[in-house]
C-alpha cells in the first residue's frame, strides 16, 4: 500500500498527523481553565468585594496554564510550516 | 515590503516584522513628545483634558499595580514597566492598521523577553547580594541546582512563546477564514475584535504582569 509514495509525502504526511496530536494538549489547558473560571465564579459569589483581585489572579492563572497549549501549537506550527524533518532526508 | 541591503558584499534581509517594529517604535516617540509637551503647558489647578486624562489614568493604574504586586521600594520600575506594555500592545495592535506584527516573529518578542530577565537577575543580585543570590539556586539541596538553573533560564523562553504562540495563531486563524471563506469574507471581521483586541492586549497584559513577579521574587 505504500509502494507509490515518495519520500517526502510520507514525511509531509507523519508532519500533519504530528501537527494535529501535538494539538491534543490543548484540551488539559481547556480543562483547567474551565476549573479555573468556576472556581472564580464561586469565589466572587462568596465574596463580591474582592472581585477585582480574583478576576486579577485568575487572568495570571490562566496565561500560566495557557504555556502547555502554546508549546503544543508551536510545535505544530513548526511542524506544518517549518518541516524540519524533510531537511533529514 | 521586505529590504535587502548590501553590505561588504553581503546580502541582508531585514525582515518586515522589524520594519514594523521600528514604525512603531517612531510612532510611540512621537506620541510621548507630544503628551510631555502638552504637560509643560497644563495648569497644575485645572483638572486635565480628555488626552491628557487618559494618560493620568493609565501612569495612575500602573503606579497602583507595581505598589500591590512589587511594593513600594521597587515603584521605580513602573516607568519601566508601562512603557514595556504600551510596546506590547502597540506591537500587538498593529496588525489591524497593516502591518506585520513585530510580536508574530519570535526573535523580537524573546529579545524583549530577555530584557526583562536580565534585569530581574540584576535586581535579585543587588536586593540580597551576589554570595546568597548564588546559595539560592542550592535550595534545598544542593542536588536540585541544574533544576533550578534550568527554570530559572525557561523564564523567557516561556514568556516569549506565550506572546509569540498567541499573536501568531490570531493571524493564522484569520488567514485561514479570509481565505476559506473567499467572498463571504467581511463576516468574519467581527473576528478581529477578539482575536487582535482582546487577546492582543491581554498578552500585553499578562506579560508585563509575569514581569513583576519575575522582577519580585527572591526578595521580601
């Protein structure tokens, strides 16, 4: 089944499937920051003065939780548009 | 709207991101000449004028946050810091009226980046000396200094990409609907609003915010 495919669209191809499973990571940062946010929510409902410095942390808290998502999406990116593996052939 | 320049027989290319970056750089001069100017000539008894208001408001908000975040003895660094987010955000904002985000190539965001670790090392230095500045990296034991080194030295890497990754994705999501969509593409405007906007100036945000408490730790 592989015999017609050149070399460099089998590694075009692994590229792409790589790209979109790194993309999986995506769905952790997704899940902490929904966590996150109805964690917030009670908290401001337990005390709506401190809103400000809740919402405040929770923004910091997020863009920490964000790096492993953007890792992963640059990881795709370089492997869609960068193709460092081609230079290996 | 790439240069190639001739130097030594060599062939350089600057690329349109640092272009871009040196506009707006002009740009954000030319706007800090004109508000210093317009504050030699205010009246200290007179409340100020619409520019001139937002300005105090925003000199104001960052004086606040670098009070709460850093304490009152390193309010020196607001300056600093609220020209570091006025860049960003202007870097961020940018892609709206044309030009390349400076902030979409990594190199100039990490330079940012590094700037900013560079002095948080030289500011630990000097608050607790350089002999316990060094005996920090042992604790606790001696066993975890290169863990330590290593996250110490991933600070801007991680600042850098979190800016960069953002930016970056914004762009590419755009050009992927504005070229799937062909004519259909002025619904999808609203976009931009939240992709450039929004999450232009919560990186811008966020960055300077992971500045502070980089700049912060390590002293009490």
């Amino acid at each position: 089944m592989l015999q017609g495919i050149s070399n460099e669209a089998f590694i075009l191809g692994c590229s792409a499937i790589g790209a979109g499973l790194a993309m999986i990571a995506g769905f952790g940062g997704a899940l902490g920051e929904g966590i996150a946010t109805g964690m917030a929510c009670q908290a401001i409902g337990r005390q709506p003065e401190a809103q400000g410095e809740i919402t405040r942390t929770m923004v910091l808290g997020f863009a920490i939780t964000e790096t492993n998502g953007i890792y992963s999406l640059v990881i795709a990116i370089i492997l869609l548009f960068v193709r460092p593996l081609l230079a290996g052939l | 709207m790439e240069i190639a320049v001739i130097y030594n027989g060599n062939e350089f290319i600057i690329p349109n991101t640092t272009i871009s970056a040196i506009i707006i750089a002009i740009f954000l001069i030319i706007v800090a000449v004109i508000v210093s100017l317009k504050i030699k000539k205010a009246k200290a008894e007179e409340a100020p004028s619409g520019f001139l208001n937002v300005i105090e408001l925003l000199v104001e908000t960052m004086d606040n946050m670098v009070k709460s975040n850093m304490g009152e003895k390193n309010m020196s660094f607001s300056p600093f810091i609220l020209t570091l987010m006025v860049f960003i955000a202007a870097c961020n904002l940018s892609g709206l009226f044309g030009l390349t985000p400076p902030t979409s190539d990594f190199g100039f965001i990490f330079m940012v980046a590094l700037i900013v670790f560079i002095i948080a090392q030289i500011n630990h230095m000097k608050s607790i000396g350089i002999p316990k500045y060094l005996k920090g990296f042992t604790e606790p034991y001696a066993l975890m200094t290169p863990l330590n080194i290593i996250s110490e030295l991933s600070n801007p890497i991680s600042m850098s990409f979190r800016v960069f990754g953002n930016i970056l994705s914004g762009g590419l999501v755009t050009t992927l609907l504005y070229t799937a969509l062909g004519n259909f593409s002025p619904l999808i405007a609203p976009l931009h609003i939240y992709l450039d906007i929004f999450v232009g100036l919560l990186q811008a945000f966020v960055f300077v915010m992971l500045t502070m408490v980089s700049i912060n730790t390590g002293e009490n």
